[in-house]
C-alpha cells in the first residue's frame, strides 16, 4: 500500500506474529494452507528470521524438523512462485550454514548438502534446477559474513565447508555442465535455459569462494589471484576443465556467456604456486589458445557484458604470469597482434562500454611494465604494437572532442578519477618506445595551437571551434602530463630528456597564451589540465626537496 499509516500497522503486525510464542506453527500453517504466494513468501521470511535469532535459538531438532519440512516441500510443490521458492532455499540455506557444527549422535547433521540435493538431480529439469539452485544458494551464503554473528564463527564454518564439500560441489557442477553441453541444449526451452544459467551460477560461486577469508571488501573487485587449495589440483591439471568453458562460450548465446567468461576470468587467476613450471606452461598455453579461439570469432564480444568480462580476463593474462612465460606460448605471435588489434579498435569506439577500457590499458600497462625486466630470447614485440595502442587512445580521446560537444554528450572530462585512473596507466604504456610517443604528441598539439591561435585571431570564428580546440589541448596538456610523470630515473637517457623538454616548453607556450585571454574568457577544463600537468613536472623535475628548501628561505 501507499498509504504510510496502513503500511506502518502491517509492519507492527508482522513484527507480532514473528516474536510471539505460536509463531513456528502458523508459518507452517501459512505454508501448507496459504493459497497466496506472498502467504508463503511471509512464512519462510518468518522462519528464516526464527533460525537466525542469536538470542532464545531454536532447539536442534526443531531446526532438522524446519529442514526437512523445507526439502519436502521444495520436493513435493513443483509450481511454487519463483520468489517462494528462492525465500525456501534461502531459509534451507541459512539453517545450514547457522548449523554447521552442531551434532546429533557424533553426526553433523547440517553437513549432507549433496545428499540433500541428489533426489532433485535426478528428477526433471525443473527439479533439477531446484537442486542446483539450493547449493549454489548454500555456498553464497556460507561465503558471506553477516553482522549477527562473530566474524570468527563464520570463517571456522566458511573454512570447514571449503574443505569438506566445496570442491565436491565444484565437480559436480562442472559434470553436470558437461553433460548439459554434450547434449544439444534447445536454449528455447526456458527450463533448460535456466539450468544452464543456474549451473554457471553454482561454478562462479564455487570459483568466487573467499579460500582464505581476506575478501571482507567486495567493492574490491580485482583480487588478482584466486587462492585454490591444492586438493583443487587436479580439476586445473586436467585440461578439460578449462576447455569445457571456452567450449560453452561458442556454443551458447551471448546473452548466457557473460557468466561463462566470469568463471574464464577466475580460472584465469588461479594462483601460480598450484603447478610446477612445467604445468603452469601448459595451463597458460590452452588459456591463450581459448583467448585466441575468442579473438578469431568476436562476434559475441558485441555484448557490452561479454566485452566487459573478456576485457577482465585479457587483464588477468599478465596480472598472473610473466611476460617471459607468455613470449614462450607457441601462438603468442599471432595472440599478441589479435589483442593489440582489439584494444586499438576499442580505443577508437569510446563511446562503448568506457568502464572496460580500464582492464585492456591494465594490460598493456602491465605489458610495457616488463619490458626491461624480460629474460627470454623470444621477442616481446611490444615495440611494434605498444605505440599502436597509445597513439588509439590518444587521437580517440582527440576526436571524441567533436561529437561530444556536437551531440551533447556526457564528457569524460568531467570524471577526473576514471581520467586520472586511464593516464597513469597510459604514463607507463607511453613511454616504452617514448620517440614515438613523443613525436605524435609534438605533431598533435602544434597542430591544435595552431588552430587555437588563429580561431582567437578570427573575428568570425565560432564558439563551437575555439571549444573543440580548447576540449583537444585539454586532452593533450593531461596526456603530456602523464607521459611525463611515467619516467623512470634508472630508465631515461639525456635523449628522453630532451623530448620532455620539447612537451614541456609547448604546454609553458600555451600557458602564456591561455594566461592572455583570463580577463575575456577562461576554460575551467584546461586549466584543470594545466594544474595536472604542473604536478606531474613538479613531481618528476623538482621534487619534494627543492619544495621545502624554497619554503625554508622564504
């Protein structure tokens, strides 16, 4: 209801009926009489609040008997409204998890999840969904910390269930995706489309487990490796595990996928200490062949999702080996140009998906990074297509000036965070093959002073030109600022130098000008730039030191 005093007097009454002493049998009342689902939703939302209560906790038998009532219900009512049936597993799900240690005749008797689950597995697809759905329910829940109970409790019953049943959980999702994909899944059908998606919820969530209890921030969304416990080896050693996914991602539609590429991506990140040398070459080697496989046939990348979690797995590719172990893949070569060719192409879109653009100069960030530091005898051949990828990311950022003022669109300007975030990992990219990088930046911006000059020495220039300029020099005072603030001091030569010089004296000269026109009219943007530059040359060619010896004469 809309209407706050009736909807105030409903929520009292509710908060009556779940503390008073009767409270148990109604909701079973509730559920074995209520013709209205949300009588249902009531009573398991009632009961799930019962269970949890750390005061007056319910007895262990009644909490079997709650159980046991639940799975049979679940068993016996096929056609139950979704969110019921979600609220059910949610109740089964949390008495589990509160009851991990509690015996009964020296059994746990929380602790039977598969055994619970295998008479959905065997009956139809609907039922089977019902039992896919209850463990991956059961291990979100037993992965997530609540605030009604001591952190301590929860990682004692989060460690006990990864290593007595998660992995078991994780095989049987996985041979059950392997037999759905051997078949030829009819994704028209909803009920099969469904377990398919629940399926690749169960092994994300397996994937996703927090192993050794430090993920207690979940905005962080990059912990770069997924610490699989050695019992896993041998899901990781076998090959078919990790073709099965790159198999499914061509096989199903792209609107399913992205939680295919979700898994790929924590496979991907799979701690290195779980293989030897020799084993961590192979993994890499079907890992890069997969990315490849993806790269030849991206039609399915057109996703903003899909694009969004490939982009995450390309970061995870250097984020978790060596650049002297990727140069030793057999097809790097080829992978290497594919890449380079995706990431100049969604450099050149940046009107799609901008939030992925992070993990694709993650990479090449990474990339450029080791450079100095690669041993192999293979060539890198970063040299070639490293200034590919900043001269994209340079002129696109050139030529979205236009259409974003053309069409009113939201500039990227405004968001200095992801701006600042995209030139600090472009300062290192941009300095490996800094000539270059440098002669482009040279041409660009005298190119746009040029204009810049003679559009304010115009009488008949319009508002609209002297704002692309002003757009376009703001972009290139930041990026000049970047490129500077990337030198390395054991890295640079006297030659390195002297280019920052030639950046430097042009951003000085556009100062001069910009400086001029402050009593006419002012940009707030490229100014912001020049702020941004003056810290980077400050932080690079002055120093903390000459800072405080200045303030100390003065």
């Amino acid at each position: 209801t809309t209407d706050t005093t009736t909807r105030l007097q409903a929520e009292k009454a509710l908060v009556e009926f779940t503390n008073s002493p009767d409270c148990l049998s109604k909701c079973q009342l509730l559920l074995e009489r209520g013709s209205s689902s949300y009588s249902q939703l009531l009573a398991a939302t009632c009961l799930t609040k019962l269970v949890s209560r750390t005061n007056n906790p319910l007895p262990l038998e009644q909490r079997i008997d709650i159980r046991n009532y639940v799975l049979n219900y679940l068993a016996t009512r096929p056609k139950l409204a979704t969110f019921v049936t979600q609220a059910l597993i949610q109740l089964y799900a949390r008495i589990t998890k509160l009851g991990w240690f509690d015996c009964q005749k020296d059994d746990y008797v929380f602790r039977n999840a598969i055994t619970d689950v295998t008479r959905f597995l065997q009956d139809s697809v609907e039922y089977c969904i019902i039992g896919v759905t209850i463990l991956s329910q059961l291990t979100n829940e037993i992965n997530q910390a609540d605030t009604t109970h001591p952190l301590t409790k929860h990682r004692k019953i989060a460690s006990s269930f990864r290593d007595s049943s998660l992995f078991d959980i994780f095989t049987l999702s996985c041979n059950l995706l392997k037999q759905a994909s051997g078949k030829n899944l009819n994704l028209n059908d909803e009920s099969q489309h469904g377990l398919l998606m629940q399926l690749l919820k169960l092994t994300h969530n397996c994937l996703n487990f927090d192993f050794i209890g430090t993920s207690t921030d979940e905005s962080s969304d990059d912990l770069c490796t997924v610490q699989i416990p050695t019992s896993w080896r041998s899901a990781f050693l076998d090959s078919s595990t990790l073709q099965l996914f790159f198999d499914l991602y061509h096989s199903i539609p792209p609107s399913f996928s992205p939680l295919v590429l979700s898994c790929l991506v924590q496979i991907a990140s799979v701690r290195r200490s779980l293989f030897n040398n020799a084993e961590r070459a192979k993994f890499l080697s079907h890992l890069v062949d997969g990315v490849k496989r993806i790269l030849e046939n991206p039609q399915s990348l057109s996703d903003p999702n899909n694009y969004h979690e490939f982009c995450r797995l390309l970061a995870r590719l250097k984020s978790n080996y060596q650049l002297g172990e990727l140069v030793k893949v057999e097809n790097y070569p080829e992978v290497i140009r594919l890449i380079a060719n995706f990431t100049v192409t969604s450099l050149q879109h940046w009107e799609f998906a901008p939030n992925s653009v992070h993990y694709l100069l993650s990479l090449w960030q990474r990339l450029a990074a080791s450079v100095p530091y690669v041993k192999a005898t293979e060539p890198h051949m970063l040299e070639t297509y490293t200034p590919e990828v900043t001269k994209a990311y340079i002129t696109s950022r050139l030529e979205s000036v236009h259409i974003i003022l053309r069409d009113g669109l939201e500039d990227p300007l405004e968001d200095t965070g992801l701006v600042q975030q995209q030139l600090d990992q472009l300062s290192t990219i941009g300095r490996c093959e800094y000539e270059k990088t440098c002669a482009l930046l040279v041409q660009l911006f005298d190119q746009s002073a040029q204009s810049y000059q003679e559009l304010l020495q115009s009488a008949s220039a319009s508002p609209m030109d002297i704002a692309v300029q002003e757009g376009r020099l703001t972009w290139l005072v930041y990026i000049i600022g970047a490129v500077i603030g990337g030198r390395v001091s054991f890295a640079s030569t006297d030659e390195q130098d002297a280019m920052d010089g030639e950046l430097v004296c042009r951003v000085l000269q556009l100062m001069n000008l910009t400086d001029s026109r402050l009593a006419q009219a002012g940009n707030e943007k490229l100014e912001l730039a020049m702020l941004s530059f003056f810290e980077q040359f400050r932080k690079i060619y002055i120093g903390d030191q000459v800072i405080i010896f200045l303030v100390n004469q003065m």
